[in-house]
C-alpha cells in the first residue's frame, strides 16, 4: 500500500508523525519541569519565610529581655518611661511576626509547637506585666525576684520551642528539595527515552521515502534531469548505466528512448546519404522500428519513392533534347511542385522548339536584310562624301566672314580712340574756355577802377572849373584847361565803358562757347560708347563665327565618320550574311515537333498534340562574335 | 546871384553848372556854386524834414544837406556810385551861408546866353513853379534852371523843421 503513495504523501505522513513526536516529548518535558517548579516553589513560599519569622521572633524576645533588664536595673524615671515605650514596639513586632508566621504553618505537629510557643508567650507576658510596676516602684528586689526565676524559665523554654520550630521548618525544606531532585531525575529519564524513540522513528521513515523515489527514479533526480536536457540538446552519445533488475525505472525508459532515436537517426543518415550520393534507390528497414518512428522512417522512405519517378522522366526527355529531339514530353500526371517541373520542362521543350522555328525564318530573314544594309551603306558613303564637299566651302566663306568681322572690330577700336581724344580735347577747350571767361572778367574790374579814376578827374576838373569862373578874369586860361582836363576824363571814362561793355559782351560770347563745349562732350562720350558696344558686338561676333567654324569642323569629321561607318557597315553586312547562313545550318540540326520549315531536314521526333505554329520574326536575333543588333525591316 | 543880374547881364553868356536829378537835367549858375564833392559821411539829424538828409563836415565846418528830390516833393533820392554833393553858397539877411545839394550826377558846365533862357511854364511840370527860374533848350531836350533862392531858402527851411518840432513832418 505504502508503495502506490504518490511522494507528496509519503513526504506528509512522515513529517507529520515527526511532528507528532516532537510536540508529545515537548509536552512530557513541559509537565516534568512544573513538577520540580513546584518543589522549588514550595521551599521558596513556605519553609523559608517560616524559618526567616521564627529568627526574626528569638531576635526579638532576646531584645525585649535586655530591655525588661535594662529597666529593672534603670532608677531615672526617664530612662525607664523610654524602656518603656521600647517595650511596646517590640512586642507589636514580635507579635506582626508571630501572625505572620501563624499563617504558614503546614503541619499539625509545628501547629502543636506553635500553640506551646503562644502559651509559653503570653505567660512570659503575664510574669512581665507584674513584673514592671515592681520596677517602676523601684521594688527592684522582687522585680529581679520575678525576673530570674518564673520569667527565666518561661523565656529558656520558649527559646527552646522557638529552636525546635527552626529545626523542623529546615527538615521540611529539605524534604522538598529532594522530592525536586527526584522529580528532575525522573523527568529527564523519560525524556530521553522520547527523544531516542522519535529519532529512530524519523531514520526509518527518511530510509522508506529515500529507497521507494530510488526505486521510481533509477537513479539520483539531478542524475536523471542532466540525462533529460542532454536528449533535450540531441545528445545521445553517453551510455545509461542501470541496475540489473531495473526495467521500470525513469532511467530504464530513457535508455530505451535513446536506443530507438539512436537506430532512427541511423537510417535517415543513411538515406539522407543515399540521396547526397544520387542513390535513389536505397530504402531503409521501417519493420525493425516501432509506432511513430516506424511511420517516420516508412514516411522517408515514401518521400524518396516520390523523387524517383519523375526524375526519371525528365532524365528521358533531357536526354531526347541533348540528341536534338525536341518533341519528347513527360506525359505522366505528378502532385504539386513535380507537377509544375513537369509543366515548366514540357513548356520548355515547345518555347524552345518553337523559338529554334523562328530562329530559323529570322535566320533567312536577315540574310536578305543584311544584303538590304549593304546596298543602302553604299548610298550612305556616297551622301558622306558630297556631304563632306560642301562643309569645306561653308568652313571658308565662315573663315572669310570672320576677317570681316576682325576687321570691323579693329576699326571700331581705332574709332573709339579717337572719339576718347576728341572728347577729353573738348574738356581741355571747356577749361581754356573758362579761364579766358575768368581773364574778361578780371579785365572788367580792371576796366571799372580806370573809369573810377575818370570819373574823379572829371569832379576834379569840375571843380577847377567852378574855381576859374570864380576867378573871374583871371581864371580864364585855368577854365580852358580845366576843360580840357574835363574833356580828356570824359573821352577815358567813355573808352573805358566801352572796353568794359565789350568784355562783359565777350564775357556772354565765351561762356557760350564753353556750355557749347561742354554740351559737345557727353555727346562724344556717348558716340564713343556707341563705338565701343560695336567693337564688343564685333568681338562676340568674332566669338560665334569661331564656334560656327568648330562646329562646321565637327559637322565635317562626323561627315568623313560617316563614310568610313558606312563602308565598314557595308563589311558587316557581307559578314552578316555569311552568319546567317551559318546559322541555317545550326539550326537543321534540331528535331522539332510539327512540320514547320522542316521541309529540307528530316524530323525525327514525335509529333506532338498541338502542332507548333509556323514560326514567325518577333524580335532581334544574336548571331555569331557580331556586337550589332538589327531590328529587322 | 538874383534874378535882376542875369536880366542886366541881357546878351551876355553866363556859365551854369548842369546836374541830373531822377533823369532829369536841372541847371543852377556857376558862380553860386563852391565845390562839388562825392557823397559820403552824412550824419543823419532826426527830427527834421525828410529833404533835409543830414550834415557834412566840410573842412570843420557843418554844412547841412538838403535832397532836392524831396524838396521837390518826390521820393528820396536814392546814392549810387555817381551821386554827389554840390556845396553851394546862399546869401540872405543873415548873411552868407554855405548849403549842399544832393544831387544824382554832374553832367556839365555850360555857358548859356541869357537870351536863350526861357519862362518857366505856367503849368505842366513836375516841381513847383516859383522853384524855377527858367528853361533852356540844350541839343534836344529841356534844361530846368532852378531859382536857387527860392529852391534853398533858409527861411523856409527853418519853417519847415519848426512845423517838424511842433507835430510830425507830414
């Protein structure tokens, strides 16, 4: 039953009784420890509190006897008052201790001692009661009387019990720490034995679990999962190693998984080399494999068949087309890809039949053009030459034309110097002109201050005048003088007017002549403009023959290029023919199905369902080492 | 000079200085005429009749200088470069006094006989008629002779600058 468990199963029921285990040791443990708690308790709550009364009460009643002595002894009434009130303290100590202690009490026989040393007190107390009015009325004989006997005794017997109480509250405390050590004692020995119990409880369990995954595995799981990701990886190349007796194991079945890859990758090896080697007809052994490797290798095996055949057709129509028969075909119907190489072959087959028909007829055809070229070549290079002929005159009369122009560029050079000269001549005239302007007028103030000058000897003699009339008689010869002085001031002022109005008159004329001057020159500045675009035109002009007379060259060497290509067109032409015909016979050698232009060869193939149409010219043919195309006209 | 002499003088030629005044020739006799001088340094006096321009300094003496243009009632003469003084001499009760004229320009000195002097024209000319004494017929136009008593009489002149004292002068 144990082994059907899955691991998860197994793993809980044995951990769980481990738990189990530890939790009932834990629990044993916790209830052995509170029986030696108790035992210590006991001592701590009971015996030691008693013993620690019972010392406190004899320290007590040994103080209350000094101080019962002491006031005996004492004559000064305040001392005896303080003793006194000692007294009184003491015994509420003494007795706050005995109730106290009176509540521990545990057993009958120290209730008995107590109940001795309580009778034995409060008689202690009677004596002292009688006693210390004795003391205090300074009766100090029978004060001592009652204190060394009755209260002696009763004090050395309480001491006594009080002795006996200690004793017994130390035995008892020793009692109980032995039943502690005992306790511990035993506590320990059963636990130990759990604890012994549960670890070979968990070693057996551990074992069971260890051998049964073993057992499932075949060998440790790291083990296995490395041996899984090397198959993962496609690597069978290590050997398993499994126990003798192991058929069932994880292990076992990955050896029998790697036996049978092992024998599949062989075959398909072998037939993949089959094919690499051109050997279709080998065939791999599918019986010695099982279920779906078998289908594998058998599928393999299928494919290769399916290789076979076709290629054996084409091998047999290939053959036909390399003996020049071109009307074989493969006749068989295929699936798919073989289906569309069989097409393609057999489409190839009649394309080429049909082409080699028309290569033939272009073949014939290009023969008669070829003779065509050349006839028409020779027209050519004869149009060339007269070509040629007329292009040298129009190079000459251009040569002419161009001296012209030379001509007519220098002379408008020549031109335009001249009109430069004559315009900066006619500045210089302006500025001659100008300064003769300047000239006049200067001579005009010159003119001014002579006429200044006749015009104050004409006051002058004016005045001789006025003092020879004044001179009566006398002045007479003074007058004509004065006079004369008048007439000749007069005659220089009017010459001196005159010459002033003719150079201001002048003035007027060489300004004219100077703003006709300067008028004349933009004019001539202009012409020589005028002159200079025409010598640019002449210079372009001379620039445009130049490039006529080039391009008249060029139309002169494409000319002469012309007739050399016509002449070795003509020689092409010839050779032309002579590869076309050379072409005829290249092509009887096919067999082509249909008639066609067979009719001078013998067709040696089948004819096929549809005869091959009569071929016709559809395009430019390739022939021979010529490097030309022609389309044919 | 008074009139009476040149009547006396009958056939006798007498010689007149000839001076332009706003294009026009004007003649005044010779011998009441001291000097003739060019215009400059007038110092302007205000206050005074607008033909009276102002007073010269003739070697130390103050002369005064009347513009015979407002004189005669018409605008200022205006100074050009032939304008001149003439200092002439006026005889009266007071005794003789020396006066310049403003004129535009001195043309001549002419004799002309007494004969061919002229009455002034009872109406028709520019200036008032008791300022001339006579016209003389040069080449081809008119010379006023000017009564140079009348012209430049002192007694008026004061009047005139008294009425200028009292209110304005026109």
């Amino acid at each position: 039953m144990f082994k059907n468990m899955t691991l998860r199963t197994k793993l809980a029921i044995g951990f769980s009784l481990l738990v189990l285990l530890t939790t009932a040791i834990g629990g044993f443990a916790i209830f052995q420890m509170g029986k030696v708690n108790d035992a210590s308790t006991e001592i701590t709550v009971n015996w030691m509190p008693s013993i620690r009364h019972i010392q406190s009460m004899n320290t007590k009643t040994s103080d209350f006897r000094i101080a019962e002595l002491m006031h005996v002894i004492s004559e000064d009434p305040a001392q005896i008052a303080g003793l006194e009130k000692k007294m009184d303290s003491i015994k509420a100590a003494l007795l706050e201790d005995r109730d106290a202690y009176a509540k521990l009490i545990s057993s009958e026989e120290e209730r008995a001692l107590y109940e001795a040393f309580a009778n034995q007190f409060d008689a202690y107390m009677e004596a002292n009661a009688r006693m210390i009015p004795l003391s205090r009325a300074m009766r100090t004989g029978e004060a001592m009387a009652i204190m060394n006997g009755e209260s002696q005794s009763l004090f050395d017997s309480y001491s006594a019990t009080l002795e006996k109480l200690v004793d017994l509250n130390i035995a008892g405390g020793k009692a109980a720490s032995e039943n502690g050590d005992v306790m511990y004692a035993r506590a320990t020995g059963w636990i130990l034995g759990a604890v012994l119990i549960a670890a070979l409880l968990g070693g057996i369990i551990g074992v069971v679990i260890v051998r049964s995954l073993m057992r499932q595995l075949g060998a440790d799981p790291s083990e296995a999962a490395a041996v899984a990701q090397r198959f993962a990886a496609g690597d069978l190349s290590e050997e398993l190693k499994t126990r003798d007796d192991d058929a069932s194991s994880l292990l076992a079945a990955l050896k029998t998984v790697q036996g049978s890859l092992r024998a599949m990758i062989a075959d398909a090896g072998h037939l993949t080399r089959a094919v690499a080697e051109g050997r279709l007809r080998a065939r791999a052994d599918a019986e010695v494999h099982q279920g779906d490797f078998r289908a594998m290798v058998q599928g393999i095996n299928d494919t290769m068949e399916s290789f076979v055949v076709p290629i054996t057709e084409i091998q047999r129509v290939l053959g036909a087309m390399a003996e020049g028969d071109l009307s074989q075909t493969i006749r068989a119907s295929y699936q798919g890809d073989f289906e569309q190489l069989k097409i393609a072959l057999n489409t190839t087959v009649d394309k080429l039949g049909e082409t080699i028909g028309q290569v033939r007829s272009s073949a014939d055809a290009l023969n008669s053009a070829a003779e065509q070229v050349s006839a028409t070549s020779q027209t050519l290079s004869q149009g060339a030459a007269e070509q040629a002929a007329s292009m040298e005159e129009t190079s000459s009369s251009i040569e002419q034309m161009s001296a012209s122009i030379a001509q007519n560029t220098e002379n408008a050079q020549i031109t335009n110097g001249i009109a430069t000269q004559a315009a900066r001549e006619a500045e210089e005239g302006g500025t001659a002109v100008r300064e003769t302007v300047q000239a006049m007028r200067e001579i005009a103030i010159k003119i001014k201050i002579i006429d200044d000058i006749a015009y104050k000897t004409n006051l002058l003699a004016f005045n001789a005048a006025i003092e020879a009339a004044r001179a009566g008689e006398h002045g007479k010869g003074f007058a004509v003088v004065a006079a004369e002085v008048r007439n000749l001031a007069e005659r220089s002022q009017s010459a001196a007017q005159e010459i002033g109005d003719l150079a201001g008159s002048s003035v007027d004329r060489a300004e004219r002549a100077g703003k006709l001057l300067e008028e004349m020159v933009p004019s001539i500045v202009k012409t020589a403009d005028l002159v200079q675009e025409i010598a640019a035109a002449s210079s372009e002009q001379t620039t445009g023959v130049t490039q006529i007379n080039s391009a008249v060259n060029q139309v002169n060497q494409a000319t002469q290029g012309t007739a050399s290509g016509s002449e070795e067109l003509a020689a092409t032409a010839e050779e032309m023919t002579s590869q076309a015909q050379q072409l005829q016979e290249l092509m009887a050698f096919f067999r082509v199905a249909g008639a066609g232009a067979m009719a001078e060869h013998p067709v040696a193939g089948k004819i096929l369902s549809s005869p091959a149409p009569q071929p016709r010219i559809v395009g430019a043919e390739k022939h021979g080492p010529g490097k030309d195309q022609f389309i044919p006209f | 000079m008074t009139r009476d002499t040149t009547l006396e003088s009958g056939q006798e030629k007498a010689q007149y200085l000839i001076f332009n005044l706003r294009g026009e020739p004007f003649a005044i006799p010779l011998l009441g005429v001291k000097e003739i001088i060019e215009y400059g340094s007038v110092t302007h006096i205000p206050n005074m009749p607008v033909f009276i321009r102002g007073v010269i300094n003739l070697r130390g003496r103050v002369v005064p200088v009347i513009d015979l243009a407002a004189r005669f009632g018409e605008p200022p003469t205006t100074v050009g470069e032939r304008t001149c003084v003439v200092i002439v001499e006026l005889q009266d009760e007071a005794g003789i006094n020396d006066m310049g004229i403003v004129v535009d320009g001195v043309n001549a000195v002419s004799d002309i006989p007494a004969s061919e002097i002229e009455p002034p024209p009872r109406f028709g000319a520019k200036i008032r008629v008791d300022f001339i004494q006579g016209m003389w017929k040069s080449q081809d136009r008119f010379v006023i002779v000017l009564d140079q008593a009348r012209v430049l009489s002192i007694q008026e002149i004061n009047q005139l600058a008294e009425m200028m004292e009292d209110g304005p002068a026109r």
